[in-house]
C-alpha cells in the first residue's frame, strides 16, 4: 500500500508536467487562433462617421473584420501592420468596439486609416455575437462566413502562420 501511495504522488505530477510541456512547446497552433467556421450573425450598424447603416448585405465577398478601439494599446501597436497589409490590396473592415465615436475618429486621423469601412459597435452587439472577449481580434471572413479568427495582435508572424494558408489556399484577394 505504502509503494502504491508513492507511485501515485510521484506518477499523477510527472504525467501533468509533461502534458503542460507538450502543449507549450508545440509549434503546430496558436492559442489565440480559431479555425471553427460560423456565418455571421445578423446585423445592422452605423459606420462611423453615421453616413449611412450597414448590415450582412453590404458586407459580402472576402475581407478580415479587425476589431479595434480608440482605447487599446495593443491596437496602436497592430495599426501599422493593419495599414501594410490595406496598402497591399488586402480588404480590411474596421468594427469599432465599445468606443466614443469622436475618439475613435481623431484616433483614425493621427494614426491613420486601413479600412474600407468602419462599423460603429458602441454598444458591443455584434462583437459579443462575434465571441469578441477584448481587441484587438481579427477575423477571415468568406462570403459571410468567418473562416479563421485570431485573438491578439496581427503582426507578420501570425499572418504568415494563422490566415495566409487558408487565403492561398482558398485563392482570396
């Protein structure tokens, strides 16, 4: 009995550090990354700056939805990437999250503008429908569908491992 006590204190310990130390070392995913395919949900916004409403009609064919707000440090780090990545064809929706619309505005002015269009979410509905926990998020949408979703900043790494597989091999943009 008293053998079989000490196997147990000693195997049950080991076999949870060496679970814990293949999920952090392996190289295959990204903790923040999601693959699971959904439409997206119905909705109706106002762009930012309330020259006209939009919903699932007027956003179809193939973009990334990149959730930011005026008050997300790690979006000012993300902003320059974003901006890259517009300059160089990609179509890139902006869904402001949870933010004043004048801050959001004068944010766009001193950092600039990647977005084709800017959603207004002030209250956080759609986001919330997205699965948003925070921003940034970003978002690989296919003919209404979301096909990819990373959670975090979108530098050259992710975007290289988490969305420009699916993009080449799905021929978008």
């Amino acid at each position: 009995m008293n053998l079989l006590l000490k196997l147990i204190v000693f195997i049950v310990p080991t076999t949870f550090i060496l679970l814990f130390f293949m999920i952090l070392t392996n190289e295959d995913t990204y903790p923040g990354a999601d693959y699971n395919q959904f439409q997206i949900p119905e909705f109706e916004l106002k762009v930012l700056d309330n020259s006209m409403t939009v919903d699932n009609d007027l956003l179809d064919g193939d973009y990334v939805l990149n959730v930011w707000a005026s008050w997300c440090i790690t979006c000012i780090i993300e902003h320059p990437y974003l901006t890259s990545l517009s300059k160089n064809g990609v179509p890139i929706i902006g869904l402001n999250y949870k933010d004043e619309q004048e801050d959001a505005i004068f944010w766009l002015k001193k950092y600039g503008n990647p977005y084709q269009t800017i959603l207004h979410d002030y209250k956080g509905n759609l986001a919330l429908d997205l699965g948003v926990t925070g921003a940034p998020e970003t978002f690989l949408i296919s003919d209404g569908k979301v096909i990819a979703h990373y959670q975090g900043e979108v530098n050259d790494q992710i975007w290289n491992d988490v969305f420009l597989p699916i993009i080449k091999d799905r021929e978008m943009f």
